[in-house]
C-alpha cells in the first residue's frame, strides 16, 4: 500500500504557512466547511493519507505537521499541551479558519479537546480518534517513550518499522512506504532534540499537569464523536468510554479489529463514521462490528 498515490488524482495544495513566526507544512484539499486533522505523537500530516480524498468529497480538509514534528519547525523547548493548542490556532488564523470541524489522532485528540474546551467558538463538531490526555499508564508512556527515542537515536528502518508496529493491530499494515516517510522524517537533522521534546508528555509529571479534566470535558459544548478500537496499545475500550460518558453531546464508537490507528488500518470505516457525523447523520454502532 503506497502512501502518496492515495493522493495521486485529488487537487491538493502542499506548502508551508508561517503560523506565528513558526513555518508548518500545511496540506489542504476539497472545499465546504474547514475540517482539520490533527495526528499522534512523532507522526505527521501523512497520518491522514487515507482519509483526505473521501473527505475532501465534503469539506476543506487541512492536515498539518503539529509544532515539532514532521517538516514543520522544531522550537527549541518541551511541547506541552499549551503550546499545541497556541500552535493550532496560529495555523488556524495563518489559512483564515475561524471555526472548524475537528477530527485528531492520540496526542491530535488530546490538542482538539482541550482546544474545544478552552475556546468553543473556534470548534463545530469534534470526533475524538483513540484520544490522549485521560489516562497516564507508566508501562504505555515507557513503551512510547523508548521506541520513539530509539527510533531517532539508533536510527535505521527496521527501528522505525518496531515503532509503527505499535500503533497497528495488523502489523502487516506498515509497508515500506510507510516506513520510508517516517524514516526520513527522523532522520532529519537535529530530530533527536525535537523527539525528546515531543516525547517529555511521557515524564509522568508532565503529563499529570497536561491531563484532560472532568470539567474541561463536560464544558465541550461541540457535538463529539468518540472513536476508540478493540486493540488500542494505549488504553482499554473503558477510556474511550469515559470520554463519551463525560463530555455532554458525545457517543461512541468502537471498531474492531484495530489498533492506535483505525483511520488507517480500517479507512473505509472510519471514513464512513467522519462523514455520517460530520453531516449529522445518525452514526451506527453496527457498523463498527
């Protein structure tokens, strides 16, 4: 499975938005209302690869490397959850976004919940993807923590196959392509520093100050979607549960047979959910066994 021929016959725009001095690699595609995808920790916009055409029928789809990672500029400090929400609404306000659909990944649902609780005006309808920031397990955050830094330090593509096995169910989806984006990403000079400050959400007194609240989550006013999976590394089915039990206009979805990354182990699936919620529509449970 290639990644960039997924893209091979959509118009798209690649390049670079100055968001409050700090250079991001932006894509863009379709038009409608601005949807905006945020990805996981050490990943980057092409988290989303699978996603953007179907989406992009409907919307505006933005995708961006998060500040540190991908191609987008690596500050010289540890990234916490301020930063990634400032980050957000400069890029935001650099493409004249002034309100948008949300749909983030992991530590990307982590940025969009607190970004929805804090500033509810910018923020329609918000679709949590095996989202961070509820839970702070010390063998998960070890586990993330050390194949990320290995990944960079020792640098080579079987290492960096090791970490994206971790997000997948069926490892069989992480093909060379995938591998190849990734490595190169990491070997970027200087992308150890930027991984340590990527990876400090992981130091447990960090995270522990960073973490979602029960009353971040019930002041979201957005209409969520909870999607979590039957095999997520990071957390059992009962966190995604918690989300949905705690945010006020939430329901959740489960999909099998997935990993960290059901956008792109099951795509179809999780585009049909998008974009039935997106719309409105009624999302069905069924549809996810």
């Amino acid at each position: 499975m290639a990644l960039w021929p997924e893209l091979a016959d959509l118009e798209f725009t690649l390049w670079y938005v100055n968001a409050a001095g700090v250079r991001t690699r932006c894509l863009a595609a379709g038009s409608g209302e601005p949807l905006i995808l945020l990805h996981g920790a050490g990943g980057h916009l092409e988290t989303y690869v699978r996603n953007i055409k179907p989406l992009a029928a409907y919307y505006r789809v933005f995708a961006f490397d998060m500040l540190g990672h991908g191609y987008t500029d690596k500050p010289d400090y540890d990234y916490e959850l301020p930063h990634y929400v400032r980050h957000t609404l400069d890029v935001m306000d650099a493409l004249g976004v002034k309100r948008a659909h949300f749909s983030g990944e992991s530590l990307g649902g982590w940025v969009a919940a607190k970004l929805a609780a804090a500033h509810p005006e910018r923020v329609n309808r918000l679709v949590l993807n095996t989202a961070g920031g509820l839970t702070a397990d010390p063998a998960v955050m070890d586990r993330l923590r050390t194949l990320s830094l290995k990944a960079v330090a020792e640098a080579n593509r079987d290492n960096v196959r090791t970490r994206l096995e971790w997000l997948m169910h069926d490892k069989k989806m992480v093909t060379d392509d995938l591998v190849e984006s990734r490595y190169r990403i990491y070997t970027q000079p200087g992308f150890l520093k930027a991984m340590e400050h990527i990876m400090c959400l992981q130091i447990m007194d960090i995270r522990r100050r960073s973490m979602l609240t029960d009353d971040e989550l019930r002041s979201i006013e957005a209409p969520s979607l909870v999607i979590w999976t039957s095999h997520d590394p990071s957390g059992a089915v009962e966190v995604g549960e918690r989300f949905a039990r705690t945010i006020p206009d939430a329901r959740l979805v489960v999909m099998q047979d997935c990993g960290h990354w059901p956008q792109f182990e099951n795509a179809p699936l999780f585009n049909r959910l998008m974009l039935d919620f997106l719309a409105g529509r009624e999302v069905e449970v069924a549809a996810a066994e």
